[in-house]
C-alpha cells in the first residue's frame, strides 16, 4: 500500500494505563513492535481500536491509515506505559479486538500438504509466539492449543510471532486428546517429539499429511497426548546438548517436514 502521511490524524493526549502494566481495555488486545502493528492493521479480519504511535513509528509503516482511523500521538516514554514492562514497542503501540475464535473443522479440510502443529501446555508468550513465526514461514496450516494451558493472544506473542498472530490460524480446544482424535480422523498421521524417541524425525516422515505435536519444556508432552500420538520421534542433537527450546526444536521439525523426499 502506498504511504500517504496527509491522511493520518491525532490529537494530544495524557496516555492511559500505568506504567509497565500492558493492559488493554476491557475485552481488547494491545498489541506492540512494528511487524505486529503493521500486520493487524493489514489484516481485514481484525477489528482496530485505537492506535498510539511515534511520527517516526508512523513513519515506518509500509501501508496508509484512512484518513479518520484513530491516532493519536505520543513520545517514547508515553508508550512504555502502555506496554509490557521494557517491551520493544518501536513507537507503535494498537488496542484492537481477539481475533475470531476458530472451530478445528474449520481448517481440517484445507491442504493437506500443510502440516498442522499441536502444542500440549506449551505456556510461555515467547515460545508461543516463535512457533506462530516459524508455522508461517513453512506454511503450516494451523496452530493448535487446549485453551487452559497456552497463554492468550496479547503483546508478547504478537511481538515475538513478528506478524505471523495474524497470518497462521490458531484453534483452541477443551481436549486436545480429542482433537488429535479428529486430526486423525482426517487423515494426518500425528508425529510427537521427544527427546527419549528411539526414531529420527526422517526416519519418522510419511509421505502424506503431518501433525506435529509438541510437549513443554522440561515435562515434555503429557501421557495421555502420547498415547494419541501414531508415532514418536526425535531430533538427531548432539549428546553434549540434552534438548532444544521448544521453538527451536519445532523450527527444525517443520524444516524437514517442508524438505521431505515425498517420492
């Protein structure tokens, strides 16, 4: 989209919030960092509040605002009190909506060349968000989590996702043994790595769908999201390393589910 800096309106303000809390108003997501912004602000599917940004975080944006979109101007120090506390706004800071919930039927009938990825209790923003960034970079289908134990969509996730929170669906379920029932159901044979795995991840690889699943660090996916698992798998990492972080270890597995000799 064209820049167009004329059609960008604001008007001065005191910032609300205190400082380092983060919190979005009532039922809304604050997101921060350019990449995030950028991304829901392209994205039709979410609803945008308000904006508070830097001239030069404005500045940055590779897109134009309409002229009566919701802005309003503030200094570094004015944003920090709406974000996580030391967070990496980049002079953007955007209250929007969640996003929709999805249904797992929804993207269960989409390619099914597209791996889908199962996190089971895999808690932390960070990670969460690394896993979204690297599902968008294979071109996985969809993220899916139990609603009980993942974080939920906020300024963390969508800042480490860097865009992709807006990009690879994420379907969250009230059993994931459940849903790997239906996974299967559909098709996909339903891979769980862990370390303790006597089968390389290649040497784990059909030729048809893939479900990756992965557990939390340290406890590792639980007995009964095992069990629901066709097969287990592991990363061939060097004995001086113990494990990966999760969202290295899924980074890895997704390359070489994109990279697999299919016959």
């Amino acid at each position: 989209m064209a820049k167009n800096k004329k059609a960008l309106r604001g008007r001065a303000g005191r910032m609300q919030g205190g400082r380092g809390s983060g919190r979005a108003g009532k039922g809304a997501v604050r997101l921060w960092g350019r990449h995030a912004v950028e991304a829901a602000l392209m994205n039709p599917r979410r609803q945008h509040r308000k904006l508070w940004a830097t001239r030069e975080g404005i500045e940055s944006l590779d897109g134009e605002l309409p002229a009566d979109f919701p802005v309003e101007y503030a200094d570094v120090s004015d944003l920090a009190r709406l974000v996580a506390k030391d967070a990496p706004h980049q002079g953007l800071v955007l209250e929007c909506e969640p996003l929709e919930d999805l249904h797992l039927s929804d993207v269960l009938d989409g390619d099914p060349t597209r791996p889908i990825v199962v996190l089971d209790q895999v808690t932390d923003p960070h990670n969460v968000g690394a896993l979204l960034r690297s599902a968008a970079a294979f071109d996985a289908a969809v993220i899916v989590t139990q609603d009980r134990h993942a974080p939920p969509e906020g300024g963390v996730i969508g800042k480490s996702a860097s865009g992709a929170l807006e990009i690879v669906p994420w379907v969250r379920v009230v059993n994931l043994s459940r849903a790997l029932e239906e996974i299967a159901e559909a098709g996909y044979w339903r891979i769980g790595l862990a370390g303790e795995a006597e089968a390389t991840l290649a040497e784990a690889l059909p030729a048809g769908p893939v479900a990756l699943v992965l557990g939390a660090e340290g406890e590792g996916m639980r007995h009964n999201v095992t069990q629901h698992c066709d097969a287990l798998a592991r990363l061939p990492i060097s004995e001086a390393m113990e494990s990966l972080n999760v969202s290295n270890a899924g980074a890895i597995a997704l390359y070489a589910i994109a990279t697999r000799d299919l016959g």
